[in-house]
C-alpha cells in the first residue's frame, strides 16, 4: 500500500507542469551560457583580424601622409614665391616710370622709397645667421614656414597703400623671413625623406628602436623628395609672370620706345641698361585694377598660408621637438657658428655663395642686361617663363644621382654655366635686335638647366652628407645664409661694369668646383672632419611627468655622477672623428643622444639611485618613528 501510494506521488509530480519559477531559472540558465560563450568568442583571437596586414596598411598610410606634406610644401613655397616676385615685379615697372610717379604720387618719392624697400630685402638677411635656428627650434619647422608665408602676405597687403611707412617695413619684414623660410623649407624635405624610410623599413630593429640607421640608408629618398621639390618649386618663375603679361603687357611701349636711347648691351655695358627710357607705360593702368591684381595675388598668399597649415604635417615628433628645444637656447645660438668648422662646409661655402650670384643674375643680368636691352620689356615676361620651365624640367636630372656619382649634378650644372659666362664675356649684340630672340631664348634654357642642377644638388649633398636630424636647420641655415650674403652682392654691384660681373661669378665658379673636389678627394681618403657635440636634452624635473619610470620624454640627464663627471670630459668642445670610424662605432651625436646605450644605462642607473634612495628615507622615517 505504502509502495503504491509513492508512486502514485511521484508519477502526479512528473505530469504537473512546471512553475513560472522554475521556467525563469532554466531560461536564466540557458542565456548565461550564451552570453559566456559569446563574451568568449569577442575576447578570444578573432579568425578575420591580420595583425600583420592591419600594420602594413596602417605604414602605407604613413608613406602617403608623408607624401602628401612633400607635395603641400612645395606647392606653398611655389606659390608664395609666385606671389611675392609678381607682385615686386610689376610694382617695380610702375614706380620706374616717371609718368605714374608723377600723377598718382606726385612729391611722394616713390623711387627713393623703392631703394629703401630693395635695401631692406637685400641687406637685413645678412643677421639671419643670428635668429634662424632659434626661430625653428623655437617654433617648430613647420609654424616657421606658416608665420614666413604670413610675412610674405603681409607685404602684399602693404601694396594696397604704398607709402614710405606701409612698403620699407614690409620689405624689411621679408628680408628678415628669407632665410628661416629657406631652411625650414630644406630642413623639411630632408626630414619627410627620413620618415619615409623609417616607415618603409618598419620592421627593421634599429628602426623599431629609434637607433642610428645605417649610413647612406636616406640617400635615395632624399634624391627624389628634393629633386620633386624643386620642380614644383621652379613654376614659381611661371607663374610670377602672370600678372604682367596678363594685366600690364598692354599698357607697355614697344622696343623702338624704350631702347631709343640704349647704345650697347651685354658684356660692354656698365649698370643694367643704361640709356633706357623712363617712360615705359602708354596709359596709367586703372587703379581698380591695380586693386582686383592685389586682391587675386592676396587670395593666393592666404592660400599657401592655408596649405601649411593644414597639409603639412609636423616634421618631427612632439617628443623630439621638446629635446631640440631643451639644449638650451645658448647652445643653438653658438651651433651654426660651430658647424662651420667643419671642413665639408667650409669648402661648400663657395658653392653657396655661387648658387645665389647665378640665380639673382639670370634675373637681373641675363633677363634685363642682355634680353631686355635687345628686345625690349614686352619680352621680359617670355625670358623668365622659359628660364622657368628650363629650370623645372632639367631639376628632374638630379634623378639620374640614383643610379650615377653624387658629384655628376653640381659638376655638370658648373660645366654649363662655365660655357655660358666664356660666352656673354664675348658677346655683345647690338640694341633693338629682335632677330635674336632665338639665341637669348636658348640661352635661357641652358641657364635653367644649370641652376636646375646646381640647386637640386647642393641640397641633395647636404642631406646626404648631414644625415643626423638634430643638425638638419643648422646646416640649411649656413647654406641659405651664405646665399643671403650672395644677394648682397647682387645689390651692391648693380652699377659694375658687366664685364666685372661675369668675372666674378666666373671665379667664384671656378672656386666652387675647385674646394668641391677637394671635398671628395679628403672623404675618399678618410679624413677626419669635426662636428661640434650637440649637447643632450636637459629636462627641468617638474611635476610627474619627468618622474615616471617608463617616460617617453626620458633624455639622457638622470645619471650616475661617474657618467656625468666622464660627459664633462667630452663635452669640451668638440668631438674629432672620421667618417669611416663614426659609421661603425657609432660615436656621432645621433648615437650619443637618448637613445644610445650607454644613456640608456645611464637613465638606468639614475632610476636605480632614485628608487635606492626612497627606500633610505622610508627606512629611517620608520626609524624615527620607532624610537
């Protein structure tokens, strides 16, 4: 009885229906499981994602950035540099003639105020030596091509009202912007080559390290980063003639006008043209549209200003650009004058100065002495854009330096031009010659491809010869400033006899080649050249943010006593070593910096101390508080 009534007990429980309860937990049961699986499933290696192509496209990225800023900054410069010759040009032709000075200005002195304005471009850049590298370590490489291409625009806006107070300052303003220009613009380009093989050559260890790479390891990108530059850059000629052939070609007097005074030209002549007629206008433009010209070539100066700003990309890490900075002022203000005992510069400095006399000559000389005076200004404008073009086209050669010696670019644009100065020595055509236009525009073109390989190969040499970062604004500011001191001479000798010219472009050519090949013969032998010791970033610790151990901000100046007292030993002066010993040991200042291994150790021991240190004063504060 008891056995059945069990039974019966337990065959009711089995057909009653479970409780709402129970479902609940069964179901609640169910999705935790699910939901383990599924949290298991999104935190476990994921089958679709390649970690390998994720940083492959995330460096292909890189390289197109790094592009990008190429291409950004050469447009800017073009432009800025379209801006500012058209507008110094065009401004130049208006205030010669006598006519417009004398209606629209009256006693205003518009020709004194032009010498001062051409003073002030010409003669300011010789202190340039003194504030550029400041002014970029300061700013950054690229804010200084910003606030310079500011400069530029402001002299622009100037020529809305031109007065001795409004044109002198401004002119004396880019004067001042020349050189910082310059050098940022060198020490950019050579800097986005770099980037772009550290982001090409990704995986290599001493990239991945931030460690010295290997020498000659940037050559070819630089090759083909400057040699691009420098063919956007060169439009600029072109397109600085728009305004004049556009807007003031019209208003022009033809040759028989403006040359009916002029006896001889080329290399018998004393000045520029002397005997050329002061009146080279037929009618006085509007002054309307003297106003939209300045307005267009306004626009353009805000654009190059926009694309710096926001397509150039930085040209070194925020982290690098607190230790350029953290030297000390003192010791970038000394560094420029320390590089140029360096026998490598000093034995460049010749060709510096040259590759500023042969490009403001192909301007003032070629174009006006012996173009000008033969077929009149209508055609000055034809003369500039094939000089121009020459110079666009033929800065591709300097892409052969891939395959061919680096000597072959400066060499061969020195044998060009050695030609051509033998040449306008002994040619004098006769004025009022339009029969000519053949030669003059064929020697404009052999011109540009000098200067086409003069400039793409100093810059070139530099960057392969300087492959360190943290020297990259020194040495293109020497250079740029060496070719200040060449505009300098170009505005002195305005009123030398041509001849006289021609002569000392000849032997400053002539020099030029001569140290250059001393400059190989000396590398080829080995011998040493001295560098001064770029001091290591010294870091005031303020705050947490020098005091953490694993701090990407880290330098070198947290060591031991025993290495401090051995770097004041080396820190004299400076070092002397030679190329070939530098390569393999690694003694250059790049290896010295933070992230050699000897600072690394350095750093180390620092920290060590540091922790040793905390642990002495909390044992004796539990001493103190024992007793």
């Amino acid at each position: 009885m008891a056995a059945s009534d069990t039974e019966a007990l337990f065959s009711e429980a089995e057909e009653r229906p479970a409780r709402p309860n129970d479902v609940n937990e069964l179901q609640n049961v169910d999705q935790e499981g699910n939901l383990m699986g599924q949290m298991e499933e999104f935190l476990g290696p994921q089958a679709e994602y390649d970690e390998e192509e994720e940083e492959r496209k995330y460096y292909r990225r890189k390289r197109l950035g790094v592009i990008k800023n190429v291409l950004a900054a050469s447009v800017g410069g073009m432009i800025v540099y379209s801006v500012y010759m058209g507008l110094l040009q065009m401004q130049l032709i208006l205030h010669y003639d006598v006519t417009y000075r004398e209606v629209k200005y009256s006693n205003l002195g518009l020709e004194n105020i032009d010498r001062k304005m051409l003073m002030g471009i010409n003669v300011t850049p010789i202190i340039a030596l003194l504030y550029t590298p400041v002014l970029i370590r300061f700013l950054g490489t690229k804010w200084m091509m910003f606030l310079a291409s500011g400069i530029y625009a402001l002299f622009v806006s100037t020529n809305y009202w031109e007065r001795y107070y409004t044109l002198v300052p401004s002119a004396v303003a880019i004067g001042v912007a020349i050189v910082p220009l310059w050098a940022s613009m060198g020490n950019y380009i050579t800097r986005m080559a770099q980037q772009y093989y550290e982001y090409v050559n990704y995986k290599e260890e001493h990239v991945q390290e931030q460690k010295k790479p290997p020498k000659g390891a940037f050559q070819s990108y630089v090759i083909v980063f400057q040699s691009i530059f420098y063919i956007i850059f060169h439009l600029s000629f072109v397109f600085a003639e728009f305004p004049m052939r556009i807007f003031l070609h019209g208003s022009l007097h033809e040759y028989s006008h403006v040359l009916a005074n002029v006896q001889h030209c080329g290399a018998q002549i004393s000045g520029v043209i002397p005997g050329f007629n002061t009146t080279v206008l037929t009618r006085l433009p509007r002054s309307m549209l003297l106003i939209k010209v300045e307005s267009v070539l306004m626009g353009f100066a805000f654009l190059s200003m926009l694309i710096f700003l926001l397509l150039c990309g930085a040209a070194y890490r925020p982290t690098e650009e607190i230790d350029l900075r953290s030297i000390g002022w003192g010791n970038i203000f000394q560094l420029p004058f320390k590089h140029l005992r360096d026998y490598r510069l000093r034995l460049l400095c010749p060709f510096f100065i040259y590759s500023g006399l042969e490009m403001f000559f192909a301007i003032s000389g070629l174009s006006l002495s012996y173009g000008v005076c033969v077929l009149g200004l209508k055609k000055l404008w034809l003369l500039v854009v094939v000089y121009g073009l020459s110079c666009s086209i033929f800065s591709s050669l300097s892409l052969s330096l891939l395959r061919l010696p680096r000597w072959v670019a400066l060499l061969g644009g020195g044998a060009v031009h050695f030609v051509l100065l033998i040449v306008l020595l002994c040619w004098s055509p006769e004025p009022r010659s339009p029969q000519l236009e053949g030669p003059l525009l064929v020697l404009s073109i052999l011109w540009g491809l000098g200067t086409a390989l003069n400039k793409t190969g100093l810059s070139i040499l530099l960057g392969m010869l300087y492959e360190d970062k943290e020297r990259l604004d020194f040495i293109y500011t020497i250079y740029h400033w060496w070719q200040a001191i060449a505009i300098f001479i170009v505005y002195l000798w305005s009123r030398l006899p041509m001849r006289a010219k021609l002569s000392i472009l000849l032997g400053t050519l002539l020099l030029a080649c001569y140290c250059y090949l001393e400059i190989e013969r000396r590398l080829a032998q080995r011998v040493p050249f001295r560098l001064p010791r770029i001091p290591r970033p010294r870091h005031k610790v303020k705050g947490y943010r020098y005091l953490e151990e694993d701090n990407s901000d880290e330098s070198g100046s947290e060591k031991s006593e025993g290495d401090e007292e051995e770097e004041g030993h080396e820190e004299q002066e400076v070092e002397e070593f030679g190329a070939e010993r530098r390569e393999d040991q690694g003694q250059d200042s790049g290896s010295q910096g933070s992230d050699s291994p000897r600072s690394r150790m350095g750093r180390a021991r620092g920290r060590q101390r540091r922790r040793e240190d905390a642990h002495g004063e909390m044992g004796e504060g539990q001493k103190h508080k024992g007793m």
